[in-house]
C-alpha cells in the first residue's frame, strides 16, 4: 500500500455549528442531525428503549411516531418539536435516492437505551449529583507533575477481596473506609495512599460487546456479546458505559453514577482520564454513522476498500471535516460536562496530525488549560493516511505519546521470553539512560512528550512477564488460555485456582525474591526518569493475570485485582508509596525542559548492567543539592563511586526501603548496590533556589480567532521552542512561559501552526530582568500598523500605550 496516498476528499457540505443532536428544554425539543447525502431524513419517537423493558402497565404500544425534519444549512435536518419529551426515546430514519432506508441512534447521543438501542431524551441537570457545581478538579501545576494509573472500571471492584459492594461499578469508586483484616485501605483510599495523580480509565464510553442486561458470570444472551471486554469497540461515543452502571435500563443512572465517580476521585485528589478510541467504530451498519452519511466517516484505500490500520476492520477518516469536527465535539463534551481532566488516545497513529493539533489547541483554550493528553503513535497494520501522528509528530505540539523504545529497553519483548535491562539482557544500558533523559535526544523536544512505562493492559504485564523471561510459567502452574478460555477446554476458574504465581516468594522475606526485585527495578526507573510515569494496575500488589496476555475478553478470574495481595505484599505496596512520594517531594525527578535536563543530569555510569547518573546544582530548583540515582540489573552487588561531597552522602532508596526521608549515611567515596535493586543518595539539604520566573504573553487579536496561533521562544533556559497559548483572560489568549530566574531577556515569534504565518516581521524580545514578579507582556494583533504593539511591565498588565518590545 502506498503510505503517501491521500484519499480523495468527498464534496460534500459541512456544518460549524455547535448545536448538532438534541437540545432539550421542559417547553420543546430540538433535533438536529448532518446527513447531507439523505433524499429526507424523519425523526421516530418512541416510548421504550428497544430493549423489551416497558413502562409498568405493559400497555405501550411502540411502533413509533414519525416526523419529518427539515433540511437546512450544511447537510443539516432540524425539527422542533413542543411539549416535554423527557423519558422518550428517538431515532433518525434516513431515506436515499436509491431507496434505500436507514434507522440509526443520533451520533451526538449523550443518553441510550439498554444496549445502545435506542437515543434517550433526559434532563442532563437531573444527573448532577449533590454538590456537581462545585466539583473541581485536582491543580496539576505542570504535565510533569503527573503519575498516571492506568485501571479498568470492573477489575477494580469484580473481585470479593475488594470487599466493594458495587462490584464492576462505577459507584464502587464512591465507597470509602475499606479496609482488609489488617488495616490496610482498600479501592479508593488505597488509591489515595498509593499518591498517584491520575486514574487513567480504559474506555469508560458506551461499547458494544457486553450485555448491559446480562448477569456478570453468566454466557451472554446472543453470540453478539461477550460477558466481559477491554472497551475499545465503540457504539455511542458520548454516553457512559451501561453495564459499569447499577441500572442500565435508566438512561439517567448511567450518567450520575459516572458523575458521582469523578466527583469521588476528584475530592480524593485524583484527576480522571479517559481512554478514547476514535481511531475506528466495532462496526459500520449498527455504528453511529455509516447508517446516516454512508462512507463518510471511514477511510478507504486506493482500491475503495475499507482501510484496516486499526486491525479490526476499519478506521475512522480523521482527516475529513465532519469526523475532526465530531471528535473535537466529543472531547469537549466530556471535558465539561464530566470534568474529564485528560484523555488518553487508542491507536494514535491513525488520527492526523492536524486533528490532534486542533484537540490539544483548542480543548486547553477554550476548556481547560491543564488537560493531560497523549496517546499511543502506532496503528495496528497499514493505512494509507498520510499525516500520521507517530513518534516525533508531537514534538512541541503540547501532548505525549507513550515511549515503547524505553519499555523494550527494560524488559524485553512484549508477550515472549525476549528480556531487557530489568530482566536479564545487557547492552540495553544506552536505551535505558536515552528513556532516562525523557527521550530528549531522541524523538521528543522535551521531557513531558513522553510517557514512561513499562507495561500496559494489553500484553503480558509486569509479574507475568518477568516469570516468562525467567523460564518459570510451567512452576507456577499458569494455564494455556485462548481467546479467553483453556486452549483444551475445561474450567478455567478451577485452573487458575491451582495456579500459584507467586510459589516462589517468601513471605517473610518477600523484598529477596528475585521476580520482586526485577519487578521493583524495572518501575523504579521508570518513576526516577524524566517525562510522564505511568502505571498499569495492581503492579504495587504484584498482579498476576495468569500469563494472560490479551485478556480483553477473559473474565473476572483472570483480570480482577486480588486485594489480599495488599496484606501479602505491604512491603512492594510500601516501596511504590515510597518511590511516588519521593518523586512528588522533590521537582529534580519532574524537570520540565530539554535545556534544563541538558544542564542538570549527567550520567557517571552507562555499561555492565549499571545506569548511574547524578541530577546536580539544586536540579529544577531542589532541596536537595546533587542527587545521585543507580540501577543495578545484575544477580550480584555492584560498588559505584560517588562525586565528592564535604557531609557525605544520604541514603533514601536501596533495596529494603524508598521515600524521600534519608534512613541511612555514607561518608565513603563509594557504595556498594544489592543485585537487582535501585539506590537514590543526596549529598546535603539547602534552602531551595528559584526554579523560574514567568514571563506571560497577553497576545490580543481583532478577529478573536487563536486557532493555530503559538509562540516560538528562545533564551529560555529551561524549554525553548513552541509555546502554546493556554486560556483565555479578558478576550486575550494567554501563554505562560517559564525562563531562568537570571534571564535578561527571551525573543520570540508570533506564528500560525509551523510557520504558516507570522504576525509582525523579524525577531522580537522581552525584557526579563529586575524583577522577581511575573513579567506581564501584551502583544496587539494591528493589522493597520507596520508592526504588532506590546506593552511590557513587570508585575500587572499595562493597557497603557508603551514602547514596543526590544527588537534585534
């Protein structure tokens, strides 16, 4: 296939408005649906969902009333339609010049019936719980900041131990004062404990393959669905998932148990992320959109073939006006309307280049400023999309993408016996110090482009990989799993129950087992290097899924979080705790630049099966004046020397204890590192120096229109390059720059997307020195000018007329 093929773009009308699906108000409804190619589009009404659940009379007849739509504007059909519709059900019925006819829910659905079947119309203030308006979400002060967790709504709660009473639920994460026989706090609280910043959720939006009226534990009712599933076969794009609600029959029960989830999640200081799959839909006939606007939405190859980069059948035309402007629509919904404080990208590779930049502008502008973004820069086979968002597209373009070079480095291959540095293979010391720096050197610009893991839901994760490497599978007892079940067939609940993945752990001892020492060394590094960790869950308890390596549709007994391991294994859960506390303590683990780690990382080892590297001269304005931080990946101990220090060296993780407080001192010119473990020494404590001072840029244009506008910068001392402008303050967009607090001046470049446009000619500066204060500039768009006009001040922005900014 030719990976240069543009697929000729259809002419058809668009629309820009913001109004598409249903406006709802107590007096009237308003529909509203874009299928420019229908001959007549009509809206059907109707009492139920579809789903043979009727109102408690059992009277209802349900044939459905049908009204015509107007057409209007840009492909779009409209009806208003009087009287409270509240607790009605509606469909669009499409007919096409060849005859053909199409029923389909509303693309724009934010409520369904059971099973998707049928749109909803609800009062979306009846699913605010108590206290909605005055949900915030958690400060996330810099990308940098973050330790993501990435967890899967029912595994969280399916299993006994969890001692939730809403198991697979989302109201499960309401449930706070668990704890286990001795004290330990479970689900919510431990999550809290644990001090991760952010819940990553695999898709938490309305898919296809579970039975949504089905009894977990039992076979599905119709070979369509499946009893349990990952969530990446999308149906309704802007509706929570029903069978993680306590009545999926409710339209509204969904929405306010998803609501009361973040609420909790938020009030524990935890933001939420959501995995979104707009790459491709489970299917085209019953999906939201081929039934309404055929072929539009997907993407073909030279042949007229449907493309397949996603791997199951079909993938979204991104590139396409309508769907770039569906899924900036979806993003927006979820961010307000939920409180959604990031979103996670399935299969990244295949949405342009362009849409991910309009995502990440727009979405942080007009929405929130503090928006976690990043996705995975890969398909799942070929597509003949041009425009690729690949490793390196993000390059100062405001979000991440996960780093898979770092997590080959560390263990290997993904579901095989291929090792790397944490599990046994030299020569991976020079990926692992690249993963280390935050790529920097690499495909990224700067650190928080990254996102640093080790393993994911998908493939064997840590503990299983780790006893595959070591030959150890057949011990363990692990059983042979296809597609969910024995390869041999029998009962895979009694097998598992004979498995013991952990046979060969002391448990009065179990910081000396060779498999817990890998584990703790392969996330060890990846929360002591620069860029965004994240981490899949139940690492902290040793999770086992019983070599299962795509349990997307295996059940509970496989993916379930075994919560009597937090009891068992307290001291692996007590050296994560400790290794997140300490990186949150202390900013020389966060660092936020590519000239500031240049500047303040070096490295003192890099061969043998030993990564050393100090983070020296206060790093990101720390505490602790030099840091040094050693991986040791051999059987035996190793001896590091260490740079000279006048009060010797604090010791704060090795390999029986991590957190940020020192538990041990050395005075020698060198120390000695257990097999198979990780140390962090700092040689003294100091006032903490100024990290930075910030320089915000108040950048005011006539036409009100930022899209695509960013600063280019220089001079910073921490990160240069492209800056984006994060919200908006008084009809201005505003960017925040971070600079050196010795810096004397920055230039700068006003631009359209990558040099599209600049606005004024040649290079500009702004005055930093004198002050401590934020330095305020305001820079005018005025075209009838020669150049653009800024006021500079140190401290509030000036209206006034000033001089312009010194120019060279």
């Amino acid at each position: 296939m030719n990976s240069n093929y543009i697929e000729a773009e259809p002419v058809i009308e668009t629309y820009e408005g913001n109004d598409l699906g249903l406006t709802y108000t107590a007096e009237f409804c308003v529909f509203k649906v874009w299928a420019p190619t229908a001959f007549t589009v009509s809206l059907v009404l109707y009492a139920t969902g579809g789903h043979g659940i009727t109102p408690q009379d059992g009277k209802v007849k349900d044939g459905g009333k049908i009204l015509g739509m107007q057409r209007s504007e840009g492909g779009v059909w409209e009806i208003r339609v009087p009287g409270n519709l509240k607790g009605k059900y509606y469909m669009y019925r499409a007919v096409f010049a060849d005859g053909s006819i199409n029923e389909a829910a509303d693309p724009y659905a934010t409520a369904v019936s059971a099973n998707g079947l049928r749109t909803a119309i609800v009062d979306l203030a009846e699913t605010d719980p108590e206290g909605w308006d005055r949900d915030a979400s958690p400060v996330l002060p810099h990308p940098a900041d973050a330790i993501i967790y990435e967890l899967h709504v029912r595994d969280f709660s399916a299993h006994q131990s969890s001692c939730l009473k809403h198991a697979g639920k989302f109201k499960a994460f309401t449930e706070t004062g668990l704890r286990d026989a001795a004290g330990h706090a479970l689900g919510i609280d431990h999550l809290a404990e644990l001090g991760i910043t952010h819940v990553h959720l695999m898709p938490v939006f309305d898919y296809q393959t579970v039975d949504e009226l089905g009894t977990p534990g039992e076979e599905p009712a119709s070979a369509v669905f499946t009893d349990y599933n990952w969530g990446y076969d999308p149906q309704h794009y802007n509706v929570p998932e029903g069978s993680y609600s306590t009545d999926p029959a409710n339209p509204l029960t969904r929405i306010r148990e998803f609501k009361e989830m973040v609420q909790a999640l938020h009030s524990h200081g935890i933001s939420v992320i959501m995995d979104v799959v707009y790459n491709h839909t489970y299917g085209l006939e019953k999906g939201p959109f081929q039934p309404l606007v055929p072929d539009y939405y997907y993407r073909h190859d030279q042949s007229g073939r449907l493309s397949n980069g996603s791997g199951v059948g079909n993938e979204l035309a991104t590139e396409r006006p309508m769907v770039r402007k569906y899924i900036k629509d979806s993003l927006s919904y979820w961010a307000s309307e939920y409180h959604i404080d990031g979103f996670r990208f399935d299969l990244m590779g295949l949405m342009d280049s362009v849409t991910m930049r309009e995502i990440t502008e727009e979405l942080r502008l007009e929405i929130n400023p503090d928006l976690l973004l990043y996705g995975e820069p890969w398909t799942g086979g070929d597509s003949p999309l041009a425009t690729k968002t690949l490793k390196g597209v993000q390059r100062g373009k405001g979000y991440a993408v996960f780093n898979d070079n770092f997590r080959a480095a560390l263990k290997g291959d993904s579901d095989g016996w291929g090792k790397g540095f944490a599990t046994g293979e030299y020569g991976k010391e020079g990926a692992v110090a690249s993963g280390v720096k935050g790529a920097i050197h690499e495909f990224t610009d700067a650190p928080v482009e990254t996102v640093n893991y080790v393993t994911a839901h998908d493939n064997l994760n840590l503990w299983d990989k780790i006893l595959a490497t070591q030959g150890l599978r057949g011990e363990a007892g692990l059983p042979d799993l296809e597609n969910g079940r024995l390869r041999g067939g029998g009962d895979l609940q009694a097998a598992v129950e004979r498995a013991n993945p952990y046979f060969a752990v002391d448990p009065e001892d179990v910081l000396e087992n060779e498999t817990v020492r890998r584990s703790l060394l392969a996330n060890g590094i990846i929360l002591t290097s620069q860029g965004i960790p994240f981490l899949h869950a139940g690492d902290e308890l040793l999770r086992s899924k019983y070599g299962d390596h795509n349990s997307y549709r295996s059940p509970d007994c496989i993916n379930a979080i075994r919560w009597e391991n937090k009891k068992r294994f307290i001291a692996v859960f007590n050296y994560y705790k400790g290794l997140i506390e300490l990186r949150r303590s202390h900013p020389a683990f966060r660092l936020h630049g590519r000239q500031e780690i240049e500047r303040s990382l070096e490295f003192l080892r890099c061969d043998g099966g030993v990564v050393a590297y100090m983070l020296k001269n206060h790093a990101g304005g720390d505490s602790w004046s030099n840091i040094v931080v050693v991986y040791n990946a051999n059987m035996e101990p190793v001896t590091q020397y260490l740079p000279e220090a006048s009060g010797g060296w604090n010791i704060v993780v090795d390999h029986t204890h991590a957190g940020p407080e020192a538990f041990r001192q050395t005075d020698s010119g060198s120390i000695e590192i257990a097999g198979l473990s990780m140390m962090v020494l700092y040689d003294k404590y100091g006032e903490p120096e100024p990290r930075s001072k910030v320089v915000e840029v108040h950048y005011e244009r006539p036409d009100g229109d930022y899209r695509g506008w960013n600063l280019w910068v220089w001079g910073t001392g921490i990160q240069d390059g492209q800056r984006d402008f994060q919200h908006m303050e008084d009809g201005h967009a505003v960017a925040r720059i971070e600079v050196l607090p010795e810096t004397s001046s920055i230039g700068y470049i006003l631009r359209l997307n990558d040099w599209e446009q600049k606005d004024g000619a040649g290079d500009r500066f702004i005055d930093c020195s004198g002050s401590e204060e934020p330095v305020k500039v305001r820079v005018s768009d005025r075209r009838q000018a020669d150049e653009g006009h800024a006021d500079v001040v140190h401290g509030e922005l000036s209206h006034s007329e000033g001089p312009l900014e010194r120019s060279g």
